[in-house]
C-alpha cells in the first residue's frame, strides 16, 4: 500500500502473517502528505506509534545528499563536475524536495495524540522561538530530556548538516539549472515549513508541476504531470475526517496571511481552480516527463 | 497455536517474504548500508520498523486508518485469512473517503481476502 492508504482489517480466521514497512524514494511527497494529516488527527487516525519513521527518513536524506554532494569518495569520477550535480540524487527531484523539508522541520510533523486542539501552535512565538532553538544546534539537549537517545540526536545533527550541505550546493548551482521543477526545489528549500510547502503545493498543481493535497494516488500524480490538457480531475471530498484535516491546514496558512483567500478557494473548489499555467508548463516540455 | 509453528518453520514462506520484502525496501536499506559509517548515523538498524510478525484471532477488527509515519506496508499471509478493505480507486483516480461512510448508496469499496500465499 502507498503511504497514507487508508484501509480496514477484518480476520476472518485465526492468522499470522509477516509484513513491514518502508518508504519509496519515489513517493516522499505522498508520505509527507500523510504526516501532515497525522500531524492534525494524531493517533485518532494511525496506526499505533513507531518512533523509527524518523530515522530512516534522516538517513534516506543523507545518502541523497552524499550523492549529490560527492561524498563517496569511491567514486572514481569524483572530481567530475557532472557527478557532483543534482542530477546524481537517487530520488525524484520533486520527492527529493518534500525529504528536504521533512528533516529541515521535523517539529512540523511530529504526530498529536489525544482530541485535536485548535492548532494556534504556527502562529505562536512559540513556534519562532522553537525554529531558532531548532536551528541553533539544540537537539542534542532536547533529545535527551525528552528521553532519546543520544544515537538519535546525533543523526539529527548529522542530518543538519546534509541538509545544510544541500542547501548550499543548489544555491551554487540553481542558476545553471532550468526548469520549472529545478526552481519549484529551490523554493522549498529556501522557504521551507509547512505552511510555505501546502502553498507551493497548491500553486505547483496549478501549474501542472505536482500534485500533492487531495490525493495520495501515486498514478494520479505522474498522470496529472504529464497529461497538461486533460481535464481536471474531481476529488471526492466526502470523508468529514479528511475535510476537517484541510480546514485545519488552511487556517495554518490563514492565520500567517498566506494568500488566504485563495487557498481558501483552491481548497474547497479544487475543481474550479485547477487551471493551469499552460506558458509555465510548454516552456519546458522535454523537462516535464522527468519529474512526476 | 499449534499451527503458528508448523507454518513459521515452513521455508517456502519465509523465503518469499525474504524476496518480497528486499524489493520494496531496497531504497531504505541502500541508503542505510551506504551511511552506517558516516560520522553520527546510527550503525545498528532498529528492530521493528522494517519487518513485524502478527498473530490475530479471528473476529479481529482494525478499524478505518493509516499506517502511522506516512510509510508504505507490504504483509503476507503464513496461515489464515484476513480482509482487507480500501476506499476502490479506480485507475487515475483519487480515492473518494466517502465511501465507507455511506450504506446502500451503490459505491463500493474493494476487499480483498487474503489467504496463505498472498501479499498485499
């Protein structure tokens, strides 16, 4: 099943049965979707908790940052400069770009328990002084108040400092690059936090780039990113869970005065709003097909 | 549970499972592999996460959710049944949530009834 499938499990008769988990290269954009309804609806609507999800998300990033970067230094072409370029990451650049802000932000995602709160958390200066301590290299402290292990915070830190090597790699290069899903990259990684990702999500799909809010649909995504004049797709809004879940994050973007209007409008209609920019999307056809 | 042993110590299952569960999770254990050694990454795997083992008895229900951390699933029956049920999605199309709330409307949903052999 693709990242947030939701599903219900009836046994018929007495089973055992082997199974596990993982996370696609291809669909991190799917998982963060997932994690930003959970973030809202906690365990009301998951699985009982596991703390792992996390790490193996740290270390996919950090090995798409070593590719990117150079760090293997067993690559014999290393000095290159065609092996040290975004080119080299081993996921979608579009996937890659929802990695980047998960482990830039993990706060964002963490998962609420209990009866959903009016979430005012974004708007707060809590959420400032959060971010600044977050950037400052206090994990580590953090982490072992709260009871982790220092394992765990030093991978955070390891993860920083890809993320912070990614960062300034594609600052370097981004404007050798074209394309509109190089500079859509760019922007998530320059702007990244929650609210400023449902944004370009939203404003991304009606470009034609991506599509990320109201589908978990893995074919829909690579079908709407390479089918430019096919009409839009209508999405049934029916699940009142769901619904609330993208009030819930629209009002995140309301509260911070982010285009509130209009995502007000994209949300509720995706229907009526989903015209794409057609000169955006032509202007770069043989790049299209690249980054579902 | 006499039949949980017989069946965990059958070879063909597990080797499946093996070769199943090696492709879906190649992406997550080649970036694991590949920075066991870079300075602060965690060297051990933790347990849990990757592979899990249930056992249910029947009339077990899990009701309507998502697997927690926005990650995918793969299970595979060793014995029993169980049905499995997701929103139908027809192809290119998103799933529509308001079909498990609605009853006698002619939506429909799909089940899948998986039996010793079958992976979902």
């Amino acid at each position: 099943m693709p990242p947030g499938t939701l599903h219900t499990v009836v046994t018929t008769k007495d089973c055992v049965a082997i199974g596990g988990h993982f996370y696609s290269g291809h669909q991190f954009g799917l998982v963060a979707w997932a994690r930003m309804i959970e973030s809202v609806h906690g365990n009301f609507w998951t699985n009982p908790p596991n703390h792992n999800g996390e790490i193996f998300l740290q270390r996919m990033f950090i090995y798409a940052v070593a590719m990117i970067v150079g760090f293997f230094k067993s690559d014999p072409d290393i000095d290159n400069p065609s092996h040290q370029n975004l080119v080299n990451s081993p996921y979608p650049l579009a996937s890659l770009g929802h990695l980047a802000i998960m482990c830039e932000f993990p706060e964002n995602f963490l998962i609420q328990s209990g009866v959903p709160q009016q979430d005012q958390f974004y708007s707060s200066t809590e959420f400032e002084n959060a971010m600044q301590e977050w950037k400052s290299f206090k994990e580590e402290e953090e982490d072992r108040k709260r009871g982790m292990t220092v394992e765990l915070a030093r991978q955070r830190i390891a993860t920083r400092y890809a993320s912070i090597q990614l960062r300034d790699h594609i600052l370097s290069q981004i404007e050798q690059e074209q394309g509109p899903a190089w500079l859509c990259l760019r922007e998530r990684i320059e702007n990244a936090n929650v609210v400023n990702s449902i944004r370009r999500s939203i404003e991304d799909e009606r470009k034609g780039l991506f599509r990320v809010l109201y589908s978990n649909d893995d074919e829909l995504l690579l079908y709407l990113s390479q089918v430019p004049d096919e009409e839009p797709i209508i999405c049934g809004q029916g699940h009142s869970c769901m619904s609330d879940a993208m009030a819930k994050l629209i009002e995140r973007a309301r509260v911070l005065d982010i285009g509130s209007s209009k995502l007000a409008t994209t949300a509720s209609s995706p229907s009526q709003n989903r015209k794409r920019d057609h000169s955006i999307v032509n202007q770069y056809p043989e790049k299209r097909s690249k980054y579902p | 549970m006499g039949f949980v042993s017989h069946q965990i110590e059958n070879s063909y299952a597990v080797s499946l499972t093996v070769v199943s569960s090696r492709k879906l999770q190649n992406d997550m254990t080649t970036a694991w592999n590949n920075t066991s050694e870079f300075p602060g990454c965690i060297a051990n795997m933790p347990p849990g996460f990757l592979l899990y083992l249930s056992f249910t008895t029947a009339g077990g229900i899990s009701e309507l959710h998502t697997d927690q951390h926005g990650v995918g699933t793969w299970i595979e029956i060793v014995d029993g049944e169980k049905l499995w049920v997701v929103p139908q999605k027809p192809v290119g199309k998103p799933i529509d949530f308001s079909l498990l709330q609605e009853e006698d409307s002619g939506k429909k949903v799909d089940a899948h009834l998986l039996q010793p052999g079958s992976v979902l």
